[in-house]
C-alpha cells in the first residue's frame, strides 16, 4: 500500500532548467565554450560541481578545484538573480493540486532534490507548506542513481521504502528510486526514461488513486 509521495523538483514541480541554462549559458561565454539547449540536457538532476565538469568537458577545458568552486559560486549568484524572480505561476500544471488533494487524503509528501536552493524555490513558488520533509543537495552527499536522497526522504517521512513512490523526470533519478526499493513514475517521454513503472506527461488530470491503480495493473 503507498503512504509516502517522494517529488524531485526540477522537471516535475517547476521548470528550472531554463534558468540553470541561462546562468550556465553565461559563464560557458564567459569562457569561449560553446553550450546549446540540447547539452543542458546533461545538466539535468545533477550537481552544481558536476554541471560545471561537464561544461569543461565540451569546451575541453580543465580549472583548478579553486576556479571550479569560483566559477559554481558565480553561476549560483547569477542563477539566483533568476530564482528571486519566480513566481507562484510557474508552478508546473496541476501540481499544486495534485499535492494538495493527495495530503488531503493522508498521503506523506518529500521533496528529493539536488538542487541547494530547493527550499527557497518552494517558498517563491509558495508550495513549501505542502512537504512534510525536504531533503535536497544540502543534506545529500551521493548524486542519483545513488538512492540518497529517497533513502533520506522515507525514513523522515517514517514510511517503509516498498510503500513510497518517486516522482521523477531524469533517468538518473529513476534509477535511484529503483536502488531505494521505491516505485518511479517518469515525468516525460519514453525515450528518456524507460525504466520508469508509469509514465506521465505531467501531474495535471490524473489523481494518485489512478496512479497507485496503474502501478498495479
Ligand atoms: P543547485 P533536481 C537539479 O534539480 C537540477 O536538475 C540540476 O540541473 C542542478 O544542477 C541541480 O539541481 C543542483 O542545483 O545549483 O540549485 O544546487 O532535478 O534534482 O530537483
Ligand atoms: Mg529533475
């Protein structure tokens, strides 16, 4: 029986990945490394550092640890310059309502990110009070696919792992619920997430009981 709903927040809450990208798109100029919408790809559900990386990567490019961290706290600053401009509408379809009937019912609710500013992105987008617990890349020290995060998340929210499922929009984090024993809902196409148990083009029109009766079937 499901008791606890674990969120990712990039992807499946709110679109962040444009930001990231602008900020990201920046500093790549900054270093004459070019960067397109279609690498942010990579950047998606992993950490601040290992974006960085990965930029230096395509740009074939190596910095010190000393420029890395001086470079993730200038995209940061820049990205934040984004975050505090957020509103209560870009919450993604249907979520604040997928949330809030779900607690209504009794269901557990976590947030599961990477993201270091998570707790004040649910305050911008005014659904902070919806989460039981948050567990995002400040208390985390394993990337997904290590399970982390959700690990974290069902023991805060005091709800064995085979009764929880994982909301997600990377593989990444797909394959980490897995690791946990938790069930994972893609949020997105086929494609990019096959491992996924139910796929979901987004949180509107659909209630947990349908999906708790499609993860069944
Ligand atoms: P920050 P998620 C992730 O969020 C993003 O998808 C990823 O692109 C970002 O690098 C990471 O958070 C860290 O974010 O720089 O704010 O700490 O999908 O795990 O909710
Ligand atoms: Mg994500």
């Amino acid at each position: 029986e499901i008791k606890g709903l674990l969120f990712d927040l990039d992807g499946v809450i709110v679109d962040t990945a444009k930001y990231h990208y602008l900020a990201w798109k920046k500093l790549a100029d900054d270093m004459g490394i070019p960067f397109t919408t279609g690498n942010n790809e990579r950047l998606k559900g992993v950490s601040r550092k290992r974006s960085l990386e990965i930029i230096l990567e395509i740009g074939n490019l190596s910095l010190s640890e000393e420029e890395k961290e001086k470079n993730c706290e200038k995209k940061n600053a820049l990205y934040l310059t984004y975050i505090k401009q957020l509103t209560e509408e870009e919450v993604l379809p249907g979520v604040r309502k997928f949330l809030t009937e779900a607690r209504a019912k009794g269901y557990k609710i976590a947030l599961g990110s990477a993201s270091r500013n998570a707790v004040l992105i649910l305050d911008r987008l005014g659904i902070k009070e919806l989460f039981d617990e948050i567990i995002d890349g400040n208390a985390v020290s394993k990337a997904k696919p290590d399970p982390e995060v959700f690990i974290m998340g069902a023991k805060s929210l005091k709800v064995p792992y085979d009764n929880c499922i994982v909301f997600e929009d990377a593989a990444a984090g797909i394959e980490a619920a897995h690791n946990a024993g938790m069930f994972a809902v893609g949020i997105g196409s086929s494609e990019n997430l096959p491992q996924a148990d139910l796929l979901l083009p987004g949180l509107n029109n659909i209630t947990i009981e349908e999906i708790c009766k499609r993860l069944q079937e």
